[in-house]
C-alpha cells in the first residue's frame, strides 16, 4: 500500500466530512449575483418586485422624490421643530455663504443665492433629514486655486464667474451619473484617515489666506502653501494695519468664546450658530457709524437685490476651458460628495435611519445641475451647519425650506444691510469654522491605533499645506490605494501550531504556546492568491520550508514530510495563483515532501477543479479542517513506519 | 446573574484557550518587518550576517557579479554545450535582430549591434542561466508607434535614431533604480493574463503591418489598429506585387513548416532555429542571382561593417524630446522587464534554480543604460530566443558570450551578405515569430478557469488591436487592478452552520448540510476590513440580520439573540474598520442583540485593543473559536431561560 491509499483509507474513516467541489453555477448566475453585489448591494429593487404597475410608479417616483414619501405624514410637531431649526441654519448660512464666496474669489451674493436654491432641491430629492445644504470651504478655496491658475479673478470676473457655474455643472452631472450608474462605492475610496489630513491642510491654508483680510494688505500671493504665504505676509510687515488686525481678532475672539461656551453646555447651541450673523451686523453698524470704510477698512460693498438671475447661458462649454471645467468639476464633484455622504451617513446613525448612497449621489447631482443654472455655485451638506440643525432639533428636510425662505427674504429685501459690513469680520468667520476642521485629536487617534493610517492622514496634510491642494490630494488617494495594493501584494503567512489539549491550530507568533506537529509544517495564507502576489508567496512559502528544515536539521528533530496549506483565508484565486500553486507543488515534491490543502473555500475549489490541480495533488489530500489533515499525516506516517518495521522485522526472519 | 456573568462563568471553564491581546510591539519593530517584508522579501542580506568584511567585499561583488561566483566552477563540459547553444541562437540573433530594427523603423544594423554589447553584459550580471538576450518585436513596435507619433523616421532619421538610444538610456536607468530600489514588485502587478492578451494583441498588429512588405505596398498607414490598416491595405489593392506576395508566403510557409517539424520531434530544435537564417541566405541568393533588386523587390542595402560606435554623445537630453524619451523608457522598460523576468523565472523553475527579482532588474538597466552608450536599442531577454537556448542545451550565460563573438564576426567581416536580403523574407520572419506570440491556448485556459482573468485578457487584446498598444496598455493595467481594489471593496460575506455530528462550522452555500443554531447568527467575512468596504461591511452585515430575522419571523423559530463574526479570515483592520464595528455594534445593540466576535489575529486584536473595542463589547465576547462562541450563546440563553423558568415558578409558589 502507497501513501495515496493510507490517506484514502484515513479519510474515509475519520473524516465525517470531505471539502466538495461545488456543483458547476451556470456562469451567468455567478455574474449576475456579483453584478449585484457590486453595483445593487442595498437591494434597492426589493420592495419593488411582485407589485402592480401603478405600484411599482408611486415607489419610482418615491426612490426620486423621498419628499412623497414622508410629506403626507408631516406635523404640526415636525415643523415648529423644523422652523426653529431652520431659521437657526440660516442665519449661520447667511455669513457663512458671503464669506466662503470670497475665498473662492467670487461675488458674495453667489453665496447667498447658494443658499437659496439647492437646499429646496435637495428638500425634494434627498433622502437624509438632517443635512443642511451649503457651501464649503474646501472646495471654495479649490475653485480659487485651480481656476484662479488659468484665469484670474479680477482681470476677467465674468469669464471666471462662468467658469465656476461650468465646473458645478459637470461636478453635478458627475455626482448624478456615478449615481445613476450605481458606482457610489468609489466614494469608499476616500479613507477616513485622508479626509483628516485633507481637511486638516485645507483648513490650515485657508486660515493662512485670511491672514490677508486680517492684516488689511492689498496685494498677496496667490500660492496656497505655506512658505509662499509666510513669505508674501513677513515682506509686507510695513503694510500690516493694525486696526484691520485689532478688530479681526476680537471678532475671532468673540466667535470662539460663544462657540467654547455652546460646548459647554449644549442647550445653548444657538448662541455659536447665532455668533456669525451678530458679528456681521455688529461689525456693519460700527463700519457704518464711524464711516471706517473711508478710512482704509475694506467693506463687501453693494450688493444686487432680489432673488437668483438664471445663468444657464452662462456655462463655457468651448474648447480652451472646457477641459479644465470638466477636470475642477469631477475633482470638487468627489470631494463634495464624500464629504457630504460622511456627514449624512454619520447624522442618519445617530437617528438609526438608512441612507441609499447611490440615491444620495443624483440628489446632490441635481441639486448642482439645477444650481449651476440658477447662478449657484458648488454645494454640499458642510459638517459644521449640519450638525447645528441636528442640535436645533430639526426633523425633516423642511428645514432646509425653512432656510431658504429666509435667504429668500434676505435676497429681496436685506442686501444692503451687508453694503458696510467689513470683509475682517468675514475673515475671522472663516477661521473661526476652519479651526474646526482642524481636528488634532482624530490625528492622534489615528497615531494610537494605526500607524499606517495616521501616515496616510499626515501626508495629505503635508501635502496641501507645504505643496498645494491637487497635490495633497494626489498624495493622500496614492497613499490610500498602496495600502490597499500592499495589503495584496505582501499577505501574511503563519505557521500555525496545535494549541496544547485541543484540536486547535493557530498563529504560533499569536499564541506562544502552540507547538508544531513532527513532521507537519502548517502554513496559513492570509490574503486572496493573485497575480499581484504570486511570486512574493511562492518565494515566501519556499522560504518557510527551507527554514523549518534548516530548524529541524539543527535540533535532529524528525524529518519534514508534509506541507499544510491553511486555505481558509483565501478568498480567491486566479490564473497566476494557481500556476503558483502549481509550482509549488513541483518544488515541494523535488524536497521530497508532499503539499496537503486544509479548508479552501468554495471559490477555490472550484478553480482548483477547473485548471486539475485537485487531480494533479489527490482529492484525498484536501481536508476540510487543519486538525483532520494533521491526523491523516500523522497517520500515514506512523502506518508507513510501522509497515517498514513489519517488513524489516520480516526480512530479518 | 447577567448575560455578561454567565458568559464570563462559560469562559472560564469551557475555554481552555482565550484569545489574547498580543504583547505590544515597539513600533519600530514590525515597522522595520514590515519594511524588511515588502522590500526584502528574499532576504538576500542573511547570508552577509557575521562574516568578516573581506568575505562580505566578495560576496557584495558576488551579488553584483553572479559571474565571479560560477566562472571557477566553469567546465569543459560545459563549454562544450554552451558553444552548440551559443551558435543556435547567433543564427536566430542575426536574421531577428534586422527584423525587429526594421520595425522599430531603425537602421537594420542596429538589430546587429544590440546582440551583441548587451549579451557580454549579461553574462557577467545576470543570474539566470538561460535567459538569451535581445530585442523583442512588441517593444520594436511601440517605439515606432511612439517615437514615431513626434518625429518621422524618414524625414529626420538621425534625431529618430537619438530619441531611440535616449528611450533606452531612461529605461535602463528606470529598470536599474526598481531593482536598487527594491521595488521588483510593481512588475507583479502586470499579470499574466494581460501579458497574454497584450502579445497577443501586439502580434496582431505587427502581423497586419507586415502585409506593407508582404505585399510589397510602398504607402502605408502609420496608425496599428485593424481597421487604419485595412483600410490602407484594402484601397491599394492595384499597388499588390504578387511577386512579393508569392514569395513571401513561400517563406512563412518554409518556416511554419519547420517549427511544426521541431515541434513533433525535440530533437530537431535547431532546425527550426536555422530556419530564419537559412531564409535570409536563400532570400539574398535568389535576389544576387536574378537582379531583383533592380525589379521592384526591395532589399535591405548596405551594411557599414565593424563593431558597434559609441552613442554616448547621442543621447538627447534637451527639453522637447526629453519627456518624451523619459515617458516612452518608462513604459517600453517596465513591458521588457515582465518578459525578461517571467521568462527567467520560467526557465530558472525547471532546472529548479532561485532568480532574485531587483539583482536581475539592476542587470537588465545596466545592460541597457550601456548598450544605449554603444548603439544598441532596447533588449531583454525573449521568450523565443531564450526557449531555442534551453532546448540547445545551454548551461550558463556562457552561450551569451559565444552569440555576442558570432555577432561581432558577422558585424566585422559578413555584413556584405545582407546588402540582397528582400525585405519579404524580414516580413515572414516576423510573422512567424508573432503567430507563436498569438497563444490562444493559454485564453481558452483562462476562459474554462477564471472569468475575470479572460476578461483582463480580451481587454488587452482589443485594446491594443483596435485602438493603439498605449490604450491596449492602460486597459489591461486598469483591469487588472480593478480586480485586486475590487476583492477589497465588496469582500464576500458568509452565514456558517454546523455540520451534523462535528463541532466545525462552514459557509452554508458551500456544505448545504451545514445546519444553523437555534438564536445565533454566524457570519464570516472574508476579506481585511478597510475603509474601502467598511460603508459596504456596514450594509451587507445589518441585511444579513435583517434577512434572518425576516427568516424566523415568517418560519416561527426562536428569536435571533447573538449575531457571531467570524474574523478568521480579517487579515487586518484600519481605522475605518474599526469605526465601522462600532457602529454595527451600536445598530445591533439596538436591535437588542449582541455581538460576539470569534478568532480575531494579532494584527486585528492590537487595534481593537488600543481603540478600547474589545472593552466596549466586553473581553468575554471574544472566542478563539466559532464552535466555543456558539456554545457560550447556547449556555447564556438556556441558563438564563432556566433562571427565568425558575423565577416564574418561584413567583407561581
């Protein structure tokens, strides 16, 4: 008898069960399901099958219009809270807008008409109930840096104007297309740990820009990083002014107390959401009472009553700028929606309701498509206004009606009053929000728990704060997908022990105690077998071996017979994996050992079958647990012995 | 008592073994394994451990030059079989080597030149004992497509020649910089179902743009895609020589007809080596015979003679070809260096010999950053070249040595011969070679194993066939690593059950006999948890729940209380990952469930450690098995309804 019969006749004894090769799916039952998994996971079909027609229309119109949905049940309860919270976002909303629309270099009423617009679109459309829509000043300060590099803002307002309408418009249709064409999960590709950094940076640049509407000087560079500023403000010290400065940080100083003592106690939320809007008037009536904006100190300015003028003509849909419409708009369109999926996401777990990412994506979509056209520029559900109608205790999306009614109201009738107000006192509203995205502690989370990410977080930061925004982004999406790529290209492999009176095999680095079987090398694989990782792991695996002979020729153990592959954290493999398998086994029979499979998956199995490499090693040599090919080794070994000694003993009579 | 005692009573005397949180490692520690695993997998350092620096001097030399290792252990025996090899592959090296030149659209000559100087340097770098060195068709091709889309060959020949050494300087430098750097893996990501759709698609295009010789066509389209080509062939059709045509095809079918011969009988390898050069010598005589040259049958012309001139000052370093050259080096290098290494690899596997991925990289970039110097374009070490090597028996780089000598003979005294080498006999020589390029074998063996590998596969192939090699290019890398971000972003989930009579739990799609347990739910999740699936994780896991409570509910079984992870297969968490438990925590605690966690590995039990998780579902939770964490849930659940039957009764009394 042969080892292939000791182990047949094992087998078919003490193992109760054997690792099957799953019956052959017709492949395109297989594709669908991952088609599915991919690009439908939440099911969003569910509700929709076995209805009638005029059924399956109302819940259509319901996936596109949540407002159908939740407007019949709607209380007099929900909109006292919603008009409370609305008015609170509002007036938030009003110095936020002017202020983010200066840092993108664009007229401060696009702010306002920011506000108008979008939040009654994404009231119909969108599907999360606490998001307050607005602008941001990541991407404001995005729209400045890359459009301001092909064409500057105040040689040629209008064509930069328009351009910042394009790149809403494309940013939209692209949000609405990886919507429509169920790609939401590209979005996952944006890690937690860069959007930190991302934010962090951004935050730290913008905050430096303001050192020009702080300092009162005129003329500044147009770099972001933060060598180029520094050097633009410390040549400039004879041009500092110091009232410019005095009042910008009593102003900042104001902010931050109000938003100190809001933290404090909770209750009194209002007082920070309220902070911004009093600065602005309190600075306007001193503007306006001392006549300052004739002494040097630099005011909005007049702007233009009424409501948002269409724009749709505007859009530069000609060569020389397209390109760059396209590229800024796909680029704020991915930062936008990220941040704006993070913020609802998170609002809607507090509440324990469920948001449909790819439902989410052609509400913001349509909500930039229909802005751009309406004189609005990029927006989002920004963190900090979402977070104040949280606290405001708003219910539904009605509260971003609430909003925009009262920035309508603004619109008509209250523009002139921001005629004095003095672009300082906008300067420390930014800094005041920005110094919230700062979040230190979330970095040093990072560095506790995991170094790789906290890397990662660290080199987006750098990367805006020293380079420029592109190229922090750049970095941080580079740094997020090598780790990814890595995690593939350099799987683990254990050499797994037998845990002292039990049948378990683990990790002997994890468990010190677990000691190795003579004879049996065990070696579990911790990744999927791809082409990325091949080589690495036949070069590794082979290196295992040669080790754990080297080990047992220096302590005069029993000799190495058998290699255990632990399949069962292989969730895949390819051609190229299983042309290493192949390999492999040929190198590990050429050392006279024999290769033994533990556990591979139904994937596996199946392209195991299918490429014969279950004929080429023995179905009999693939077990389903680590402990059962351990026995049949050990098995083999000791009948094969015990024969040998029979027959020795044999000739010797 | 509550659930947390009784578990906490379970644990302590059912679980012999707990998983523990691993010792915390200094951090630069496992960061320097880490490191030490990504960039030094082979560990080529061990064997300079503890030797004095004498020894370490020679064995560094060594590293460098394998040749100081195996030149005093050379036989002549050895010689013997590498003079045979070497002379086998001068006669493939000459007709090939004017081929390839004349489709890079270089001067013939310079096929010459480049099997010679880049041998000698392989032979005292390489490792590999087989690989024959010399320009390849695929990357002939792009440099003509590429170079060729900036500067037109025939109307500046002598900067197109520049631009070609310059291409091959950058790519000798970028191959050397990837093997110092440690960087041999990035070469892992092209994988061998691209390669294979790639050749095949390259071999195409080069077989259509021979049809210019075949037929003797003297206007030709420069794009490569089918229908550019066709076109161009299918309107000339009163330009066809049949003459051309005739005796073309007589060629191609002379060396179809003695591959196929080689190929039943092995022994007869060299007839088919012999094969090109015998056309050329036949193809010239026929030409010196009959004045054909004079009657429209293009031939190749003269020859300078001598040894390869110095390039040095040729290389064009100024600024508008300058990108373009590092571009072209960049991409023709890395597509050199998949071949060379894989045929290296390929062949070291069946004289089971060990490659080192970075010492060959810095081989092949020295051997090209000095061929470049010396008039040579782009080598490697080709798949065909390198087999007819093997199968002439060779035993080291020796036969590299003996080809270069044969070249430089031909280069010094046999120039003149191929002043009357039609053009035609080029073509059949290059068909011939591509149509075994085409392995359409290998494709119907991704088609029967691996769907999305064929896929890869099929969209190299269009790619470079109807569209350019560039986009052939991009398509196959982007596939390619779609699939690996693709098995991170929608990792499989799987619900366990117990098989009958064992205490294994398996997915139950795979063991349908497998039986789930009254009140639990065990999930497996089969991939690390990262950012870019943890929003997907979230999803899947809280419908899988749903989906059983929906089970139970419609079947009237017991109530769902414990939902069990699996995280055997979890090879690692980010941070992102960890919120994401959290929160999937949180969403089952509100279900008024409870989570359990079963095996979790060092890396993933470190940062559940340091993110304070294991304290938020509580130490006790967590089982090293799936079997005991089941038992534990049974345990609390029945103890508890006895206590609750206890307590009924004792209220009754």
């Amino acid at each position: 008898m042969g080892n292939a019969d000791y182990v047949h006749a094992f087998a078919g004894v003490e193992c109760a069960h054997r690792v099957t090769v799953p019956p052959p799916q017709p492949f395109f039952k297989s594709l669908k399901y991952t088609l599915k998994e991919t690009f439908f996971p939440g099911d969003p079909l569910k509700q929709f099958k076995n209805q009638p027609l005029s059924r399956k229309l109302v819940l259509g119109l319901q996936y596109f219009l949540p407002i159908i949905q939740w407007a019949p049940r709607y209380t007099f309860q929900f909109l006292k809270a919603d008009l409370i919270a609305g008015i609170t976002i509002a007036s938030l909303a009003i110095p936020q807008g002017i202020s983010y629309a200066k840092l993108a270099n664009l007229p401060p009423i696009l702010g306002l008409y920011s506000s108008f617009v979008p939040p009654l679109i994404y009231a119909v459309m969108g599907s999360s109930r606490d998001l307050a829509v607005g602008t941001v000043g990541v991407v404001s300060l995005l729209i400045a840096s890359t459009l301001g590099n092909e064409v500057n803002a105040t040689e040629n307002p209008k064509l930069y104007v328009n351009l910042a309408f394009t790149t809403t418009f494309f940013a939209g249709v692209f949000q609405a297309s990886l919507g429509l064409l169920r790609l939401g999960f590209i979005v996952d590709f944006v890690s937690h740990a860069t959007i930190v950094g991302f934010m962090g940076g951004v935050a730290t640049v913008v905050c430096l820009q303001q050192l020009k509407g702080i300092l009162g000087l005129d003329h500044f560079t147009h770099a972001t990083d933060l060598i180029s500023v520094m050097r633009s403000v410390l040549s400039q010290t004879h041009q500092w002014r110091w009232e410019s400065a005095v009042l910008g940080i009593c102003f900042l100083f104001f902010l931050l107390l109000t938003r100190y003592f809001s933290k404090r106690r909770p209750k009194f939320f209002w007082i920070s959401a309220m902070a911004p809007l009093t600065s602005v008037i309190l600075g306007s009536l001193l503007v306006y009472l001392t006549n300052a904006e004739k002494h040097g100190v630099q005011v909005i300015g007049h702007l233009k009553k009424g409501i948002n003028p269409l724009s749709f003509g505007d859009l530069v849909l000609v060569a020389p700028y397209l390109k760059l419409a396209i590229r800024t708009g796909i680029i704020t369109g991915v930062i936008v929606l990220a941040e704006g999926m993070a913020v609802g996401r998170r609002f809607a777990m507090f509440k324990n309701y469920h948001i449909d990412a790819d439902k989410e994506m052609i509400a913001f979509g349509t909500m930039n498509i229909i802005g751009s056209c309406t004189s609005c520029y990029l927006t989002t559900g920004p963190f900090s206004r979402t977070a104040v109608n949280f606290n405001a205790g708003c219910q539904t999306a009605v509260s971003n009606i609430v909003m925009a009614l009262a920035l309508m109201v603004t619109l008509l009738f209250l523009t002139p009053v921001f005629q004095y107000t003095p672009l300082v006192v906008l300067s420390s509203i930014i800094i005041h929000a920005m110094l919230g995205l700062i979040d230190y502690e979330a970095a040093i989370h990072l560095w506790n728990v995991d170094m790789f990410d906290f890397i990662a977080c660290m080199g987006a930061y750098v990367g805006v704060v020293f380079f420029s925004v592109e190229i922090g982004l750049v970095i941080s999406v580079a740094i997020s997908l090598l780790r990814l790529l890595l995690f593939v290209a350099r799987p683990r492999t254990f050499i797994l022990g037998n845990l002292p009176n039990s049948t378990i095999f683990r990790n002997v680095q994890q468990y010190p105690n677990a000691r190795s079987v003579a004879g049996v090398l065990v070696l579990e694989i911790d990744a999927p077998i791809y082409f990325a990782n091949s080589n690495y792991l036949r070069e590794r695996i082979s290196r295992w071996i040669e080790e754990e002979e080297d080990r047992i020729r220096s302590s005069g153990e029993c000799s190495l017979h058998y290699v255990i592959l632990d399949m069962g954290a292989v969730g895949n493999i390819d051609t190229s994996g299983i042309s290493m398998l192949e390999e492999l086994n040929k190198l590990i029979c050429g050392r006279g050992l024999k290769l033994v499979l533990a556990n591979p998956g139904a994937e596996v199995m199946k392209k195991l079958n299918k490429s014969k490499f279950i004929e080429n090693i023995g179905q009999d040599w693939i077990f389903l647990t680590v402990r059962e090919a351990v026995g049949a080794c050990q098995f083999v070994l000791q009948t094969y012995k015990a024969s040998k000694d029979e027959s020795e003993a044999y000739n010797q009579v």
